[in-house]
C-alpha cells in the first residue's frame, strides 16, 4: 500500500478483521454469493434427475438434449 501513498502494516490489517469480528461487523470471503434455487427449480432439478437416471447416466442425457438440438434446428 505505501505505492500508493498509505503506510498500512500487517498487523494493522489483522486488527482491524479481528475488531469486526468481534463487532459482528461484516468479514468473510470476497466472491460471488451461491444463487438460491427456486423452490419451482428445485422441483425441476429433481425431475431432471430422475430423467438422467431413467436414461441411463449423465453422458447419455448429454448426448440425447445434443441430439434433440439438432432435430429442433
């Protein structure tokens, strides 16, 4: 950070998180938040599921929806 003109130790920073911490303030990992399923998609996930299994494996359903695109153009 001293690059950019701020002077900011290691210790410093860990502080700081820990104090949040105990604050209950807001500490945790950077990224993308895991989307909710719908309670409608999940039901679709499901029968999705037992049509695999029906058909026989996941590669095999791959291969049926592929084959079904090309029918459909």
């Amino acid at each position: 950070m001293s690059k950019s003109g701020f002077d900011i130790f290691a210790q410093f920073v860990s502080t700081v998180l820990s104090n949040a911490k105990k604050k209950g303030g807001k500490v945790g990992k950077r990224g993308r938040k895991p989307m909710a399923v719908p309670v409608d998609g999940l039901q679709q996930l499901i029968q999705v599921k037992k049509l695999v299994d029906q058909i026989g494996g996941l590669e095999k359903a791959k291969a049926a929806v592929d084959a079904l695109a090309q029918i459909l153009g």
